[in-house]
C-alpha cells in the first residue's frame, strides 16, 4: 500500500503542478479578461460534471475491489456495466448541449453571448467521463501504475499541451475533452481485450442496477460539492462582474488544488478499506482513520499558515504580476482549507463502509448552510465579501458532519 500513496502522490502532485501551469499560461495568453473566463470556465466544467458521472468515480471501483476481495469475479462485469451507463449519459450530452445551450450560458457566466462555450464544456464533461471508467477499473484492483499513468498523460500532458495547440479559450477545452477522450477509449478497449470474460446479459443489467443504485445516492452529494466550489463565481457573475467573478473562481481552484494533494489517499483507500471489509478486518481501519486525521490537519493548518503570511510572493511567483484584489480573494479563500483537506481525506472511509451516502447527505446539510447565509447576504445587502465567509462556514461544517459520522457512529473506528 505505501508504493501505491507513493506513486499516487507523486502522480497527483504532477497532475497539480500542471494544473498550476495552465493557470498562468492562461493569463500570459489570453489576458486578464481571458484569464477570469478561463477560471470561470473550468469552475463551471466542474459544476456540470457530477451531475452526469451517476457517481461512478466512486461506485466503480467500490464494487470491483469487493468482488475481488469476495473473491465473486464480477468485475469485469461492472466494468462493462459502467461503459454502457457512461456512454447512454454521453448521447444525453449531446442533446442538452443543442437544447439548452443559450440558458446554460446565461445561468453559467450570467450572459448568454457565451453560448459558443457550452459545446467544448460538454466535450470537456465527455471526454472525462469515459477517463473516469478506465480510471475507476484500476484504481479498484489497485492496479495502480496503470491508473496512474492514465492520470499523467490525461490530467497532467494533455491540459498542458492544449495550450500551445489552440489560439483561443474554448479550443482549449475543445481539444483536451477529445484527446482525453481518445486515451481513455484506448486504454478501454486494452482492458476489454486482456480481460476477456462470458458477458451474460441479465448479469450486465444486475450490476449496473447496483452500480446505479450505489452510484446514484452520490450524485447529489457530487453536485452539491461542485455546487458548492461553483456558486460563489457565479454569484459573483451576477452580482458584481466576470472579472471579479474570475478572481473567486480562481481562488476556489487553489483551494480545489489543496484538495488534490490529499486525493491520492482517498483514491487508494476506497478500495483497499472496501477489501478490508470484504475480508472482516476492522484494526487496520482504525488505524488507518486516526493516523489520516492526524497527518490531514497538521498539513493543511502548515499550509494555510505560510500562504496568509506570504500571498504576494507566492501568487507573483506563481502567474507573475497580481493586483490586490486577486490577492484579497484568494487570502480569504483559502482559510476554508482547513474544512475541505478533511472532508477530502476522510469521505473514502464512509463511501468504503456504507452503502448509504451520508457524504452526499452531509454535503446537501453544509450547502444548505451556506445558501441560507448567502440569501442573508444578499437580502441584508452586506459586503460580497460575506459570501466568501458564508463558502468557507459552509464548508466547515461539512469536515464537522463527517469526523461526525466517522467518530460517533457504529463504523467503530474509536
């Protein structure tokens, strides 16, 4: 398991060092306005994206490392399972992307002139959904060189590459969502090929009800979490202009950035905490549990605490010159670290334990909390700053509800 977290963070802090570069290529491009839209963009993929995954980032190899672990050999039956499921959502994309496109563009960037993004968003949406089947399929038999070399080339050389193979904003996202749709599609069709096995039809359609109906409680919880990392741009697009908006997009983005440095855990001890359980072994999941909380807030507290002293020297090390607002917001946007480190290296224990998704209710509890407060805001006409501390209240209560279930449960990690 260490060469797997070892591998995996290696792979993640790549992954994040490239999203760290596409950042700055996007503002020495295509300007400040092209660099706000460029956030606002990539927030809005993010917002989108959950609501079409049917949670199967986390069902998939959730059931595949319990087959294995039970020793059941159905998952190559989930994994075809799950390629069906993805590619029904696929045609779905489609015809919402030619529907709907003028009323997405006005509820996304509050102005329906940017209509011509909505296509490359879905591309993009696309594209990552079937990086998440091929992903999925490893991570769950712990494969994980394969996984993460998928996640190298797709997460880390392609959003890099994009750059400097397009001349405008939406081309960027045009040609990452169909090249890491191609990759993923490959490293598909090996598996399906090394991996033969007798498909019976009704066994496809049993484990699809259970990947659905695992994967489906999530969804909310996804969305609400994209929701959550999303709105604040977007009332701020509505509020006040798409170049402040832009700044609170990026914000959230580093913040979203500090949750990628503890993914890895999360990403290796899904399935391995859902093998444990599989095999009755309930010691090294406490043990587990209590070291991951530990290491989470002495890093993330660290962390927090050297970029509030030093956010001028470390955002110009980063995009070069910056301007005190971009400066302001991100200062105060990242005091919510703290908050989402913990949901994020914690919530894999929870998905691994119960079928139930009390990490989709418990994020539906903290985004409520937060809308709450933000109508407050805006109805009491405060300073939008208070909409920033309403996200990071939100999300505190959010790393509360889940020590919560962990700690004060039956899931007897104490």
């Amino acid at each position: 398991m260490k060469k797997d977290l070892i591998l995996t963070f290696f792979t993640q802090i790549f992954v994040l060092i490239s999203t760290l570069l596409i950042y700055r290529f996007a503002k020495n491009h295509f300007g400040e306005i092209g660099f706000t839209t460029y956030s606002l963009t990539r927030r809005n993929v993010a917002f989108l994206l959950p609501a079409f995954s049917m949670g199967l980032g986390v069902a998939l190899p959730k059931y595949i490392a319990f087959s294995i672990g039970e020793n059941t050999k159905k998952e190559n039956i989930f994994f075809v399972s799950g390629l069906i499921i993805v590619s029904i959502v696929i045609l779905l994309l489609v015809i919402i992307t030619f529907l709907t496109k003028d009323k997405l563009a006005f509820l996304l960037y509050g102005n329906v002139r940017y209509s011509y993004f909505i296509f490359p968003i879905f591309i993009s949406i696309s594209g990552t959904l079937y990086h998440f089947i091929a992903y999925s399929y490893f991570r769950g038999r712990l494969e994980m060189v394969q996984a993460n070399l998928l996640q190298f080339i797709n997460l880390g050389i392609i959003p890099i590459f994009s750059f400097f193979l397009s001349s405008k904003i939406q081309e960027v996202f045009l040609f990452n969502g169909i090249s890491i749709f191609f990759i993923s599609l490959v490293a598909i069709l090996i598996v399906l090929r090394n991996r033969k096995s007798s498909l019976m039809k009704n066994e496809i359609v049993y484990c699809g009800k259970e990947l659905i109906g695992y994967g489906i409680q999530r969804v909310p919880g996804d969305f609400g979490l994209a929701a959550f990392f999303s709105l604040p741009a977007i009332i701020y697009s509505h509020v006040t202009d798409i170049e402040t908006a832009g700044y609170v997009a990026f914000g959230i983005s580093l913040l979203n950035m500090v949750g990628q440095i503890f993914a890895p855990i999360g990403q290796i001890y899904l399935p391995k905490i859902s093998g444990l359980i599989a095999q009755g072994n309930s010691d090294l999941v406490k043990s587990y549990t209590n070291k991951l909380l530990i290491i989470t807030v002495l890093l993330t507290v660290s962390g927090i605490i050297v970029f509030e002293l030093f956010p001028k020297f470390i955002l110009e090390l980063y995009l070069g010159n910056v301007n005190n607002k971009l400066i302001f917001y991100t200062r105060t946007i990242i005091l919510a670290a703290l908050g989402f480190a913990i949901y994020v290296s914690m919530r894999s224990i929870i998905d691994a334990v119960y079928k139930t998704s009390y990490n989709s209710i418990n994020i539906i509890i903290s985004l409520l909390i937060f809308i709450l407060l933000s109508v407050i805001v805006f109805y009491t006409k405060l300073d939008c700053v208070f909409f920033i501390i309403a996200f990071i209240t939100g999300l505190f209560f959010l790393s509360i509800l889940t020590l919560r279930k962990i700690y004060l449960s039956n899931i007897n990690v104490v």
